[in-house]
C-alpha cells in the first residue's frame, strides 16, 4: 500500500460522467479543426515559458480528444391514481375520492444515459478510453468531435485487467495524440488533462503536476469495486465526465488516460499509465480482443500487519488463501500445474521481489502468454523454486 493508503481508506469515484436526465443538455464547445491524418505535433525542445508551451499543446491536441456518449432505451414511467379500497366496497363508499399514486412503465425512449472522454490513437479512428465509460453492453456509443461532428463509434475491446476500452469509428486521416513513455516520469512534472468535464464541458482543460506514482487504489464503481495498480497521481483537476481523456506531458504526449479522483479530497486525481494502450492496439490487430497472461492464484498481499496477524515471518510477498470467490489455487491452472499449494508465499517472479510496488498482478500481465516463470516461493519456512507456464486468461 502507498502512504496515502496506509494512513486512510480512500473512497474512489470512477468519473463515469452524469446522467443525461440531470443534465439540461450537452454543450458543444467549439474550438477549432486542424489538419486531418497526421499525429499531434509535439514540442520536443518546448518553450521555456510554461504557459505558451500550454497554450500550444491544447491548440494541437484538441481536434485528436472526443466526448464519448452512450445512448440507449430507458422505460418512460408515468404516474397515475387509484383507490386503495378499490372492489372493496365497506371502505370505498366511506372514502369514495380518496386516491394515492401508483407508477406504470408506459413504453420507452432512446436516452443518453452516460458521457465521458477518448481520444484518438491512430489515424485510422482508433480511439482510447476507460472501460467504465463503455461499460454498459447493452448502450450504443458515439463521439462527439471538437468541431462538433458526431460519429458512431464501436467498441472493439474491453480490457479484462485494467480500466482500458478501445472504440473504432469509421473513416481514416483523423488527427491523433503520440503516446509518451508512461516507465520514466517524475513526480513533480508539469502535466494537462483535457476531458469533456460534467459531461457537459467539452474539452476543458486543466493544469497540474504529476503528485504521486506506482500508486495502487481501489476504485469503486457501477460493476463494484477495482483495484488498479501503478497508476499516476496528480493534481490537475479531473472532474466527473474527464473518465478516458488524456494526461498530457509538457511535449504534448499521452502519458496517462484520467480514470479516477478521491473522494473527499481536493487535487487528488488519478490515470493509467498508457504503457499498456500499445499492448491492447497490437493484440487487437492480431487476436480481436485484448489478451492477458494467468497464473491462476487467489491470495491475501502480505505487510507487516498480515505478518504480524498471521504469525508469518516475512512482510513482502502474497499469500495463497481461499475466498469467498473460490479456492486459493484454481484448479487446472498454471499455478495448479506447477504444485503451488494454499498457504504458499509466493515471494519472488523470476528474481523479482513481490511487493506493493512490484504486485503479484502487474508482473504478472508484464509477461507474455507461454512464457514460462520461475516462483520463489515459502512453504512451512522453507524456501523452494516452482517453474508455471503462464496461459490466457479466459
């Protein structure tokens, strides 16, 4: 856990954007349109002045960052009365006026139900946004571009891991941001968030630096709560509807896709590293979905509160455990294939240390499907060496 954790339990909203019915309708700003088919220009030796070195990045990054909207049939419910004594005639002919509401669903209406943001990858329409945004599978989705064009959009891939979904529309030469690298940034770091704010406020911009990194939270949201590892604090506004947009470095690249903000704090944003947008373009392209590698363990993070509860004698490490979710080891999975035991501590993957910077999960997904790793592993204080065959997760 990272100090913030230790110290408190943060209450994390996934920014999956308002309701339409409380919103009195979409405002649509209209900004500019550059040039179409290329990548957002990037500032590699940026301007010594902040601010225009700002002003240039929202100018070129603008027209690659869409509203994402999601549509779809809610019931139309009306109210009507009646007598509760109806049929009932000893009481009904005391009270012969008396009526109380009652509610009827009477047909349905196409809606838009939820907003957030995306932006687009590459030019031939590929667009990223979070997994939350287009969460329900049962809603059609759109973009709204920043000239104020709207387009269908399908959505090709929900991440299983991570808060990462990827939408395509149609048509070719779209303006799109450069991913930076997410592996080598610095706390302190001038950052950008763009996002369609409240739903409401199309590619609002918000400034801030880059507070925290390798964070690990829990988010809670509509599908219940998500832990979402190595991702990035900052205190540049994210407001509900931001969900999907990009954080931007000083260069104009994406380095992040906002997902997140603490509840009941202020300037306490989070977003996903892109170190695993590439990943999902690629498989994608060459499997139609988004592939993870599985070990196949269910387990308890070990700290020097589960040690000391637990009477363990390490404070690093996982341990295999049952839940209400299943057995520790799953069976016929690659850990059950390589002899991991419930009560195991699984302490090092191919050398490296499993801790909370290092999560079993995140090093885990680092890997390829049918790479083979070797597992340091405790089992009754003695330390052994199994070897698993990492398969996909289903």
């Amino acid at each position: 856990m990272d100090n913030i954790s230790k110290k408190q339990i943060i209450l994390l909203v996934l920014l999956v954007s308002f309701v339409t019915s409380i919103l009195t309708g979409v405002a649509s700003v209209v900004l500019f349109t550059q040039g179409a088919g290329k990548p957002a220009e990037v500032l590699d030796n940026p301007p010594r002045n902040v601010e225009q070195a700002i002003i240039k990045i929202v100018d070129n990054v603008s027209p690659a960052v869409v509203s994402v909207i999601a549509t779809k049939d809610v019931p139309v419910i009306e109210q009507y009365y009646t007598s509760p004594f109806e049929g009932d005639d000893s009481f009904g002919g005391f009270f012969p006026d008396f009526s109380v509401p009652r509610y009827r669903q009477k047909g349905t209406e196409r809606k838009q139900v939820s907003a957030g943001t995306g932006f687009f990858v590459s030019e031939d329409g590929s667009i990223i946004t979070n997994r939350h945004v287009v969460e329900d599978r049962v809603a059609d989705y759109s973009v709204i571009m920043n000239d104020g064009k709207k387009l269908n959009a399908k959505v090709l891939a929900r991440d299983p891991v991570k808060d990462i979904a990827v939408l395509k529309v149609d048509g070719s030469d779209y303006k799109y941001i450069q991913l930076g690298d997410s592996g080598s940034l610095k706390v302190g770091q001038t950052v950008v968030a763009i996002g369609n704010a409240l739903g409401e406020f199309q590619n609002t911009v918000s400034v801030g630096v880059i507070s925290g990194l390798s964070r690990t939270i829990t988010a809670s949201g509509e599908s219940g709560p998500e832990v979402l590892g190595q991702v990035i604090q900052t205190d540049a506004a994210i407001n509900p509807g931001n969900s999907g947009g990009p954080l931007l470095d000083i260069t104009g690249r994406a380095i992040g896709i906002n997902s997140a903000v603490a509840s009941g704090a202020e300037n306490i944003g989070f977003a996903i590293p892109v170190s695993g947008v590439e990943k999902a373009i690629s498989d994608i392209k060459a499997f139609g979905k988004i592939r993870y590698p599985f070990l196949g363990v269910r387990y308890i993070v070990v700290n020097p509160a589960v040690k000391e509860s637990k009477k363990l004698t390490v404070d690093y490490g996982v341990l295999v455990s049952s839940s209400n979710s299943g057995e520790g080891v799953v069976s016929n999975s690659p850990a059950a294939k390589a002899g991991v035991k419930e009560g195991d501590i699984i302490l090092e993957i191919d050398g490296k240390r499993v801790d909370q910077n290092n999560t079993l999960a995140d090093q885990i997904s680092s890997k390829k499907i049918s790479d083979k790793i070797k597992l340091k592993i405790l089992r009754n204080n003695k330390e052994i060496f199994l070897e698993a065959a990492l398969e996909e997760r289903s």
